[in-house]
C-alpha cells in the first residue's frame, strides 16, 4: 500500500487504485460500491494560529479515528491535506449514509490532546464535513469510470459544510 507519513495510512494516489481495484470487484459481482468524503474542518485555521504540529496532531487522531470506526471494511487514505476518503465496500449511499454520520460523529467525539504539540492549549474540539455517493453496479459498468464516485463523494462536501 502507498502511505502517508504521517497518519500511516494511504496516500493521494492509494484511493484511487483502491478504488479502481473496488470498482472491478463491484461491476463483476453485480453490488453496488459508496465512497465518502472526509473533511477536517478549520484545520488551516487551526495551522495559523497554533502551529503546524497542533495540526499535525489533529490529522494523526482523525485518521485514528476514521481507521478505528471503519476497521477493516473499507479503505482510508488521506486525499489532501485536511481530507480523507473512505471506500466501504458493496454499500449503497442509503446504506452507507448512517454509517457516514457514525462516522463523523466519532469524529467529532471529543477533543484532540494537543498537550504534546507545543502550541499552549490542551486540546482543540474538531470539525468535519462528509459527502458521499454510490452507484450501482449496472451505474458503475456503464460509466466506465470509478473516479466518477471520488468526484462525487468530494462534490457533496460544499452542502455538507454549509448543513453544518
């Protein structure tokens, strides 16, 4: 697997085989295939104003805590800077939209222990925003395209944002 230094899990390019490897297994099984979108909200804001390694450790702990909620049924890798994507597998977005919110409410949880990051507060609370789109598997043969979910899945974090 292709990984991220710092929060161990995927990289920018893993999602994408991932998902390219999920998207095959999908088509040739005939079930349908989610991805979801994950946002650490402020974290820029949070790298300006109390160091990049508050953020660091934000990014570490979320990662954790996505990795923790969807243990092996899916894939995580970080996308961008302060974003995540998580391929459950074979669930549709009815299906997958609970688990979305379980999702990020274990996010959201509670705070991040920054007692080690060096930035003169304890802990700072997160904020994230999650999209998610599916298909099914006749969708997903006639696309011909698994980066069509990717772009999706990010496409529905702007009204994720503004829903709060």
């Amino acid at each position: 697997m292709l990984s991220d230094a710092l929060i161990k899990t995927g990289h920018r390019r893993h999602p994408e085989r991932e998902l390219s490897r999920r998207f095959s297994e999908a088509v040739a099984g005939g079930v349908p295939l989610a991805v979801v979108a994950v946002d650490a909200d402020e974290l820029k804001t949070l790298n300006d104003t109390r160091g990049c390694l508050a953020g660091d450790a934000v990014l570490v702990e979320v990662a954790r805590r996505i990795v923790d909620h969807v243990g092996e049924t899916g894939s995580v890798s970080r996308h961008a800077g302060d974003g995540f994507i998580v391929v459950p597998p074979g669930q549709r977005k009815s299906e997958a939209a609970r688990p979305a919110e379980d999702l990020r409410r274990a996010i959201i949880a509670e705070p991040v222990d920054l007692r080690h990051a060096s930035c003169r507060i304890k802990e700072t609370n997160v904020v994230a925003s999650l999209g998610a789109a599916e298909m099914d598997a006749d969708s997903l043969a006639a696309s011909g395209r698994p980066d069509v979910l990717l772009h999706a899945a990010g496409g529905a974090l702007p009204a994720a944002k503004c829903a709060g």
